[in-house]
C-alpha cells in the first residue's frame, strides 16, 4: 500500500484537526504529498509545519465552490496532479429536534457535509480524468442510514453523501474514478465532545472509551487506495465490521 501512494498527491478536507489530520500524518508516512484543506489556517500550517515539504496548507472553506476549485488547482501546480480526494469536512451541529430547528443552521450543516462533498468531487473530478482516474473516499457515517433523535440534519446529510457516492462510481467508474464512503463508527474527536454535550439519544450516552481513536480510520483511508478496497466501490465501508476491521490492521 506504501509503496503504491508513493509519490501520489492525496487532498483532504477538514484536515486541521480529528480525523483530516490523523489522516493527512497516515498518508505522509505512506510516502504520499497531502494537501490540507480547511478554514483553520492557523492548524494548517503548524501542522504542515509538522510533517514538512510533503504538505502543502491551503485555507479553504468548501462551502464556496471556487475556493475548493482553487485549492485542488494549487495541489496540482505543486504536485503535479491529483491521484486521492478524501472529503472529511463534516459537523454535526445543530442538534436539536425537527420542531425547534434554526432553519440557517440547518442549512448551513447541509452547505458543509453535502455541497461540501459535491464541490470537492466536482473540483477533483477534471483533473483525475485527465490522468486517467483517481480516488474519492467520502467521510459517510452509521447516521446514513439509522435516524437519530435530534440529528435530522445530520442524517439527512449522511444519507445524501452515501447516495451521492453511489452516483459517482455509477457514472465514472467506467473512467477510471474510484469512489467509496467510509463509515467510521464514533471516533474520540471534538464532534463526540459535542455530541456528549447535547444529552441528546443514545450516542451522547456513550462513554469516551467506546469511541475509536481517529488513527483508526485514518489507516482505513489509506487501506481503501488499494485494490483491496474495490468490492466496496459505489458504497460504504464500515469499521465496526470486524473484517473489515482485520483487513485494515485496527482493533479487533
């Protein structure tokens, strides 16, 4: 697997912190360039500070279309290309019943976890097929496809993204396009802080040991590169499948 992102260029998004920056180190020490993305500048740079010349930091909000074309542009003149776009972007806030919603904060949540994902594919998509292909791995969730109390936006937006995954392989397999969604059960990031916070379904019940560290689905992104992964192309990857689980090298 090292051996096959050596050299590749890989963007994610959200990478300032949780899972992006767990991933962003995963995909540097396999020999991979990474190109953070997110609004964060400040976490961007220290930590492309951190793993040296192979990251590139470019502030970025995915909402706005043209910054994301922008930044994957940037990735390209540095690079040389783009071979892997992992769209992590997400939050989960606001959590709170359909009745009482903040209709802009909904929509807003709607902006980063749905546009944020069809932005960056459609950024990515011109210069993966001018190399001949690539690979899109879209940050899905267990939300996709179970309603929550208080999470209508959330899983609303999950259920979009995995759909959407499943329309990128249905039209560009064919092209070279790899498209998966990683669904990573709860993972011990500032999101589960939240999450705990609103007292809100069982989730926010749960104890901190029960999540998984964001390692974990770090290592899984870049397992999911590889031809290992392709049975799952069009869908979901679970890590709470124990095989899954093997496959990648976490837990047990």
């Amino acid at each position: 697997m090292s051996q096959g992102l050596t050299g590749k260029t890989v963007a994610i998004t959200g990478a300032s912190r949780g899972i992006g920056a767990a991933a962003a180190r995963a995909f540097a020490e396999a020999g991979a360039n990474v190109v953070l993305m997110a609004r964060d500048r400040e976490a961007l740079t220290a930590l492309a500070g951190e793993i040296g010349k192979a990251a590139l930091a470019v502030p970025c909000d995915v909402t706005r279309y043209w910054e994301v074309e922008a930044a994957l542009g940037a990735a390209a003149d540095t690079f040389g290309g783009l071979d892997v776009l992992v769209s992590n972007a997400g939050v989960i806030d606001p959590i709170s019943h359909i009745a009482t919603a903040d209709p802009e904060a909904w929509n807003q949540l709607i902006d980063i976890n749905v546009k944020g994902v069809f932005h960056g594919a459609r950024a990515a998509l011109p210069l993966m097929l001018g190399r001949g292909g690539g690979t899109i791995i879209n940050i899905s969730s267990g939300a996709a496809v179970n309603a929550l109390e208080g999470w209508s936006a959330y899983c609303t937006s999950k259920a979009a993204v995995k759909m959407f995954t499943a329309c990128l392989h249905k039209e560009l397999g064919g092209q070279g396009i790899r498209a998966l969604g990683l669904s990573p059960g709860t993972v011990a990031t500032d999101m589960q802080r939240e999450i705990k916070a609103s007292g809100v379904n069982p989730v926010s019940q749960l104890d901190w040991s029960d999540h998984i560290p964001p390692e974990w689905p770090a290592k899984a992104l870049v397992w999911m590169c590889g031809e290992e992964a392709d049975p799952w192309l069009g869908d979901d990857i679970s890590l709470r499948d124990p095989d899954v689980r093997r496959a990648v090298g976490v837990g047990s």
